[in-house]
C-alpha cells in the first residue's frame, strides 16, 4: 500500500526564487504576520492593555473582512508559479500590516505622550514635548519604519511571484497602479447595438445593491444629518452603520449578474460619491478626536466648516445619484433622449426641493424668517427671477429655427422672471415692512397650465401630463389660498407662537412634490415603456402620488426629529413648559402649546423664543461642535427668571 501524499501547511509555506535574493528577503517578510499574532499575544498576556487587546480584535476583524472580500471579488492570483489555496486579491498578508501600521501609527501620533523622568506611570503626566526634542522624532521614525514595513510585505506579495520575469519596473507599477484598477471585469457581451442595457432581468445580488445603497443614502445619511445639526449622540453610531450599509453596497454593485450596462452615468458619478463620503468619514473621526493643541485648532475651524458642508450636501448629491441608478437601470436618457431626460429631471427636482424648502419654513422656519426681515416671497420671487432668466437665454439653440417647444419653453422663462421682479416689489412696504404677495402662486399656477398643454405624440403621455398640469395649477391655488384666507397675510396662523400650522398648510408642499414625480416619470422613454407594457395612466399616477407621500411622510418625520431635539416641549427645564404645569394660559394643541390670553410682556417674550430656537442648527456652520447648554440659553436665563418671581 502506498503512502498517501504529503501536504504543504500553507500559512508558513512560502515559494520564492532561490535564484534571487531580493525574493529570498521577500520570502522572509511573508512570515511578518505570523510574527505580529505572537507579539500582539504576548503584550496582551503580559500587560493585559485594553488598548493592545482592542487592536489585536481589530487586527483579527481586519482578516474576517478580508475573508469576505475574497470571495466576493474572486481575483485569482497574479501568477501561475505562485502557489497557495483560495483566491489572490486583497493579500491578506497586505491587509494584515496596513492595518497594523494604521493602528501603530495613529496611536503614536495622536494618542502616546512619553513620560517625563522620574515621574511614576501611573500618574498620566504627559513630558512636554518642549522639554523633550528626542520624543516628537523617535514617534516619527516608528511611525516611518511601520509604514515602511507594510510597504514591504505589500511589495514581496509581487516581487516574489514577478521576479521570474526581467521587467520589474513593470511590477512596481503594476502595485502602485492597483488601487486604481477595477474590481471586476464590466462584461458588455450581451448588449444590443446602439442600446445602454442587455434584455437580461435584474438579478438578486443587483436589487440587493439597490435596497441597500436607498437604505443608506436615502434614509440614514439624511437623518444622520439632522441628528448632527442638533449635535445628538447618535449621530455618530448611525451614520458609522450608513458608511457600512454602503461600502457593502458598493461592493455588490460590482459582483451582480443578470442585466449588463454599458458605460454609464451612475459608474462614473459613483466615485465622486465615494470620494465625497469618504472625505466626511475622515473629517469626522478628525473632528471626534477633539485634539486642541498647536496648530489644530485652527485646522479643526476649517475642518468643522468643510464636514458642515459636505455633510449638508450629501443628501443632495445622493438623490442625484439615485436618479441616475434609475435612468441606468433602464437604459433611458441616451442620445436623442438626453436633452428631453435632463428637462424632466431636473425641473422635477426643482419642484420637489421647492416642496421639501415649503415643510422647512412651515414647521421650524417661521423664527428664521422674521430674523431676515424679509417675507417668504421675496426668496421665492428671487429665485424665481433668476430660473426665468437662465430658461429665456438657454431652451433656445441660437442660430437655429424656433420650434413650438422652443417657443413655450422660452416664453415660460420671461413669465417666471417678470412675475419674480414684481414679486420682489411687492414684498415690502413703503416704510420697509416685509408684505405678503400672491405673484410665486400665480407663476406656479401658469406654469402648470402651460407644462399641461405640452402636445404628446401618446394617449398616456398626454393624460399624465395634464394630470401634472392640474396638480401643479392645484399647488398654485392652494398657496393664494392659503395666503389670503388662511393667514390673511400674515407669516403664520398664530402670531404669538409661530410653530403652530393650519391643516390646510400642507396641501401646496404636497402637491408639489406630487409634481415633481409626476414630471420627473413622464419622459419619452418611460411612456413608451408604459404603452408597451399596457399599463394604465391611472395605476402608474397612484403610484407616483404614493411616491410622493413618503417623501412628504420622511421630510415631516426628519423636521419632526430635529424640533424634538432643538427645543423639546416636554423638556421641564423649558418655560413654556413650565407655564403649562404651573396652571397658566396655555392648552396642547395638535402637539404645541398655545397662549390663550398672554400679557403684552409674555407675548414678546415668546416671540423672542421663537426666534431664538427656529432653524438655529440648521443655519449654524458649527456643527459638530458640542452646543450651547440649554440652562445657558436666553430663553431659559428669562424662564429661570420667571420661576423665582413665581
């Protein structure tokens, strides 16, 4: 009987070029690893460090995502002479000393302070670094040789395998280059001629893709956002399980079967995405480490301002994103289509963050509002001026004939920005009193009749769009309404307290938002598709108005969040809610509390509240910072006043 075959314990086996030296060195640094798990063994045994023990857990999830990665990306290994089970790309013995270095040398620069001599270790004294020039040099030579370590063992994975061939700066290269290089191969075999998409259905691994990257960017980096504004604790640990949800998002993107797509929108704006997302990671754990001392709290200033920013934009950027997953997932709005897509698209969205600026004003703010000075409609008819100007000088191709588009299309620009000039007028008085007018309702009014009567070469396309045209005259109606009959002219319902809203108020966000998806989903493309598939205008509009119900349901439940954690109600340290429970004027009402016959002084003293609460994280570029206690605000300061006259 002959003996079985002997195998190769492949975490030590290691093959190289005996011919060559530097492989040989190569070779050597393939045990790195190895000898790291028992140094990080040791020092837990010996010291029994919560911080060694919590990198040696890091170290250790480092290689269980690298387990995943592997096969999810199935790189096979760079060469046939290199030998080894599983797959090549990542090299976890890469992963494994990046994470190290990572980790060693963070921890020297920004966490370690040597300990002066003669001082006992347990009293945390930190030796200034003045007295101590040696320190700040040594941590960066660890640091360097760290970093220098982990690019070697990176480099020995190729040069061990590559040194069979002459050309090794093509090698050095070939690893600088990796990080650039795509996961995977982008197979466009099964593509039709001239379209954007293959007839295959969308597979499971691709809907997941989509369900998680919606999860991540339409609805936790959103109320991330708000919960950063109002600097809550949990802004933090959800956003951290956004940037999860997407990283793994992404890498499913890229590992679906089932329907091709030739190059896109959606792979291209991608990376600015991600790019974006991880500029925010790094100014957040920046800002987290709160380090004040040198230069940083000049470049923490400057970082506070940057992540305010990028992480304000963020929902924006994401929804434009979204938007070309649609249109890629279709392959719609290629060639001839494009012109017709980007009018849709983006008008839609134009009415729609109209809508979302509505509910803002409407529920948090009315303060901010009177702060300006100004009425709501000098904004609106500002902005509506400058679209009317861009619309008159850019439907037209110049040098070309007028066509019945190009004539509607310019004329809807010079409406929008005379009716916006009028508007600015009419929005002060003769002594400079910010004055109500009705021109945005008309200007709203008038473009949906006029979008309406667009010609339609299709029975479903011409009923969606005057559906649209009628709902977006319906948004215009309700907002004269609303400002002549319902607030008669004034900037809310209730002048001592300007949270409180009329159910009737809702109507003209609504209606907008039930405008933009509307429009947005009546392009060429899709009413072909709708008469293709014999689908009725009547189910694909209810379900474009239910769209638009849970966007109206998440922007109230994001506004309804921030109020909650701006200035609770049910807060005792509040006045106002001091007043409810020592018995004064004051009744709940729709969830907000309502004087009923205030004194002259508790009005303005209300009114002053307001204006003090209303959007003020919304409108601080601080964010992130730790904010103003609440006890030292000047609504409490008067309301601690008024508990000890009481």
């Amino acid at each position: 009987m002959e003996d079985p075959p002997l195998a190769s314990l492949s975490l030590t086996h290691v093959h190289y070029n005996p011919e060559d030296p530097i492989s040989y060195f190569c070779a050597w640094l393939a045990l790195v690893p190895q000898g790291l798990c028992v140094v990080y063994v040791t020092l837990i045994w010996a010291t029994r460090e919560a911080e060694i023990i919590l990198m040696f857990i890091g170290q250790m999830g480092c290689e269980a995502l690298n387990f995943l990665l592997k096969r999810l990306i199935k790189e096979e290994r760079p060469k046939p002479e290199m030998y080894g089970k599983g797959y090549g790309m990542p090299s976890s013995h890469a992963q494994f000393l990046a994470f190290y270095s990572t980790s060693l040398i963070l921890f020297l620069l920004l966490r370690h302070r040597p300990q002066a001599i003669g001082t006992k270790s347990s009293t945390k004294e930190a030796f200034p670094y003045s007295l101590y020039p040696s320190a700040d040099a040594q941590r960066f030579l660890v640091s360097g040789v760290a970093l220098v370590l982990a690019a070697c063992v990176a480099l020995s994975l190729q040069l061990r395998g590559m040194m069979f061939s002459t050309w090794r700066p093509a090698a050095l290269c070939s690893i600088i280059l990796v990080g650039l290089a795509a996961a995977h191969e982008h197979h466009e075999d099964n593509i039709p001629e001239g379209e954007g998409i293959s007839p295959d259905p969308i597979d499971t691994i691709l809907w997941i893709h989509i369900l998680v990257q919606i999860a991540a960017f339409g609805l936790i980096f959103p109320a991330g956002m708000v919960l950063g504004i109002v600097r809550s604790r949990w802004h933090v640990p959800l956003q951290s399980l956004g940037v999860m949800l997407s990283v793994a998002g992404y890498f499913l993107g890229h590992k679906h079967g089932g329907r091709q797509f030739a190059p896109n929108i959606h792979a291209t704006f991608a990376t600015s995405l991600s790019v974006m997302l991880a500029m925010q990671v790094v100014f957040g754990i920046y800002l987290k480490l709160h380090l004040e001392k040198g230069i940083h709290p000049h470049v923490r200033r400057y970082t506070l301002i940057a992540h305010g920013v990028v992480g304000k934009a963020l929902p924006v950027v994401s929804w434009v994103q979204m938007l070309f997953g649609a249109i890629t997932a279709l392959g719609f709005c290629r060639r001839d289509h494009l012109g017709q897509c980007l009018a849709h698209f983006i008008m839609g969205s134009s009415f729609i963050a109209y809508g979302i600026v509505l509910t803002i004003l409407l529920l948090v703010g009315q303060g901010w509002l009177r702060r300006t000075g100004r009425s709501q409609e000098f904004f609106d008819s500002l902005l509506i001026s400058a679209w009317g100007c861009v619309n008159t000088f850019t439907e037209h191709r110049w040098g070309e004939n007028w066509s019945n588009n190009d004539y509607q299309h310019t004329s809807m620009g010079i409406v929008w920005w005379c009716a916006g000039l009028l508007g600015i007028w009419l929005s002060r008085t003769r002594s400079g009193r910010p004055q109500r007018n009705l021109m945005p309702a008309i200007v709203i009014f008038l473009t949906g009749w006029a979008m309406g009567s667009h010609p339609q070469h299709l029975m479903v396309s011409t009923k969606i769009h005057a559906t649209f045209g009628y709902t977006l005259m319906a948004a215009g109606l309700t907002r004269i309404v609303e400002i002549s009959f319902v607030l008669r002219d004034r900037n809310s319902i209730d002048r001592r307290h300007v949270e409180e809203s009329n159910s009737f108020q809702f109507l003209t966000p609504f209606l907008l938002y039930a405008s933009g998806f509307l429009f947005m989903g009546a392009t060429e493309e899709q009413m072909a598709l709708l008469a293709e598939r014999e689908m009725s205008h009547v189910s694909y509009i209810l379900v474009l108005y239910s769209i638009a119900f849970l966007l109206f349901l998440f922007v109230c439940m994001l506004l309804n969040m921030y109020a909650n954690f701006a200035w609770p109600l049910d807060d005792p340290k509040n006045p106002i809610a001091l007043k409810q429970r020592n018995g004064e004027n004051g009744v709940i009402g729709n969830g907000t509390a309502v004087g009923l016959h205030l004194q002259a002084r508790d009005r303005d003293r209300r009114i002053k509240d307001a204006e003090e609460f209303e959007l003020e994280g919304l409108m601080s570029d601080d964010e992130g910072e730790p904010g103003p206690d609440l006890m030292d605000s000047p609504t409490l300061v008067e309301g601690r006043k008024e508990t000890h006259h009481l």
